[in-house]
C-alpha cells in the first residue's frame, strides 16, 4: 500500500514510479486528475486509489503526519459523500497488512448482490477465507429458475414460491415408554400434562393441547405453548397442582417486509365444524395517510353471527398486525364479543397510529350484522 498525497509530487524513489509515472500519462482518463509536468507528476485536489500491476496507491488528504489516520479521513470522507455503511471495525481492515479497503467495497458489493439474489434466483455461496467483516469467496448461481407452475393444465407464471411442509411431533421416545398417543399424534395428556403413565409428565412440541375454540385436542407447536406447559409440567411433576388451560393458537410469519398473521381458527377449519360463521373484512392505513412510513394493513375476523363471539381472524400488513392478533387472542380467551372491538378506545398518534383502528373498522361491522 503505497500513499500519495493531494498537491504534492510523487516521489520519484519509489521502485514503482517509472510504472506509475508511465501508466498515468499513458492513460488520457487520468489526467485530469493529475498534473504532468518537467518537475514530475502530482495529485490535484482529488483523493481516491489505483491498483496497477497489484501494487495500490491510495492519493488521500494530507491532514497529520500518520498514514493511517489520513487514510481513515479519506474513507470518512467517503462514507460522507456516498452514504457508504462502513463501521469501525471496517477501518480496522483498512490497517490490515492482508486486507484493504478494496475488499471492505467488495464487500459491501456483495453484500447487495446477495439482496438482489434473494428475490428470485436460486444461489449458492461458499465461504473461502472469513476474517472480521472482510470475506473471500465466489457465488454460484444455478439457472434452474424457477418460472411457473402448470395448474388445471395451464401454466402460471410466479414471482415467488412459498412452500409449508408443516410439523409432525417427535414421539420416538414415548412410544418406546408405551405413552397414549393422541389423534393427532401427539402424546396425550391431561390438564396436569400427565400421560397415561401416572409418573411420566409431558410438554413441549411432542404433547396435543385443548384448542380453547373448539374445545377439543389439537396440535400446535409454538414456542410460548412450549415455554408455558414446561413450568406447568415441571412444577406438577414436582408436586404441585397447576392446570393447563385451553389455547388459542396465534401465530405470524414474516414475509419481505410485510407480516401475516393468524389467530383462532380458519374459515375452513370453523366450516369442518359445522358451525355457523359469517366473516368480515376491511383494508385501511396502519397510521395515518399523509405520515411518512403509512402503508395499507388488511384484516378479516370470522365470528358467529349468533353469539357474536369471534372463531378467528387473520391480519397482513406491518409490525403493528402482531398487535391485532394478540388483541383477538384476548378477546376469544376471555370470551367477549366481536362488537366491543367498536366500543374499544384505541390510541391515536398521526406518526405511529391511523385515526381509525383497523379493529374498530371491524368491529363495527360485526354490530351492524343485525338480523
């Protein structure tokens, strides 16, 4: 790594500069940014670096005396002028003897190539050499693109695939210890998590549970239902006497920038019931409009038009549909009608919140279903 400084000569005892000197005034594209003249070649006031012949020359402000700390200015002064998202211990490479700042670009580069891979293109990376933030290696793409589906004998053209493989409980160990299994595979248990072995309790991802809608055993791998029967089960086993109350499943997935979630049941799940249902929906800003960051949230809430009393509901939009769902959650745990949603005094704050709550939107066409 070699410094030359803005205004100032080359020194002509470089072992490099004949190629240096020959390289610049052969290339027309660098003379502007230099000044060739009977006294030698120096720098104008440019700052940036070279690479010829693997040797690099980086032309940074003269500010101290030490190298490295004008180096640091001048990727400051980068950063700065590019919005470049270089850290400290980024710079901290740029000192390396091994690593210099062309990587900490390259880096960056493939940093956002990779984003661009992900929207579509099916990828490989292989990691040759990994030190702090600098990385060596090579991507391959594979052209097995995926384009289309044929459906109903016609062919679909998609921008992205979504694929749900679902869970099967992991039983192996019960079975062996001849535990009752449940119908839907999961070990069953009582409301103490006892098995059908008196000594033996059971919890987590393996057990059913009692779907607090229906009433009846279901099967539901989440975490916090895992967390909950683990001190429920754990404690009994020990002794004490504590009841694991029905659930209501609420879950979410993440997908781009946007959030889908899913609490109580399905349509088609109620619709499997037989019971009666009827469904409303609404589409709205999760803040207000004119706010920077407002985008449009959507949610749907089947109830039964009897009760009023809510199966489930489902929500896509931002952050804020996690919120919507644990509120639903709420409501069919405790059994409150799907009108209170329309009575509920919901928070407004332009930056942050819309005028009107998407549940309010709902609720109040939950009251308005009068038969």
């Amino acid at each position: 790594m070699i410094f030359l400084y803005e205004n100032e000569n080359i020194n002509t005892e470089l072992e490099s500069y004949t190629i240096l000197k020959s390289h610049i005034i052969n290339n027309k594209s660098l003379h502007p940014y230099f000044d060739i003249n009977f006294k030698g070649i120096k720098p104008k006031n440019y700052c940036g670096f070279l690479t010829i012949e693997n040797e690099n020359y980086f032309i940074i402000p003269k500010i101290t005396n030490e190298n490295n700390q004008n180096l640091n200015t001048f990727i400051y002064m980068l950063m700065y002028a590019y919005d470049i998202n270089l850290k400290h211990e980024d710079l901290m490479n740029a000192e390396n003897k091994e690593h210099h700042i062309y990587e900490l670009f390259i880096r960056l580069f493939s940093d956002a190539l990779l984003d661009e891979f992900k929207r579509g293109v099916f990828k490989q990376y292989i990691t040759m050499q990994e030190n702090l933030k600098v990385l060596r290696g090579k991507y391959i793409i594979e052209e097995n693109y995926l384009k289309g589906f044929k459906l109903e004998g016609r062919l679909k053209e998609i921008d992205l695939v979504l694929v749900s493989i679902g869970f099967a409980p992991n039983t192996s160990l019960a079975l062996k210890a001849n535990l009752e299994m449940g119908a839907l595979g999961g070990i069953k248990v009582d409301s103490r998590l006892k098995t059908s072995d008196p000594n033996i309790f059971a919890a987590g991802d393996n057990t059913e549970v009692i779907n607090k809608v229906t009433n009846r055993p279901d099967y539901m791998p989440i975490a916090t239902i895992a967390h909950q029967q683990g001190h429920t089960a754990g404690a009994n086993a020990a002794g004490a006497f504590e009841i694991m109350k029905p659930i209501v499943k609420n879950i979410a997935v993440k997908i781009f920038d946007r959030t889908f979630t899913s609490v109580g049941l399905t349509s088609s799940e109620v619709s499997k019931m037989k019971y009666n249902l009827k469904s409303v929906s609404a589409i709205t800003y999760n803040k207000v409009k004119v706010m920077p960051g407002s985008s449009k949230v959507f949610g749907k809430i089947i109830y039964n038009p009897d009760t009023k009393l809510i199966f489930g509901a489902s929500f896509f939009g931002k952050e804020e549909v996690i919120g919507y769902a644990d509120i639903i959650s709420t409501f069919i745990q405790n059994r409150i009608s799907g009108e209170q949603l329309s009575e509920t005094s919901f928070n407004y704050t332009p930056p942050r919140s819309p005028f009107i709550n998407l549940l309010s939107i709902l609720g109040r066409k939950i009251a308005e279903d009068r038969k």
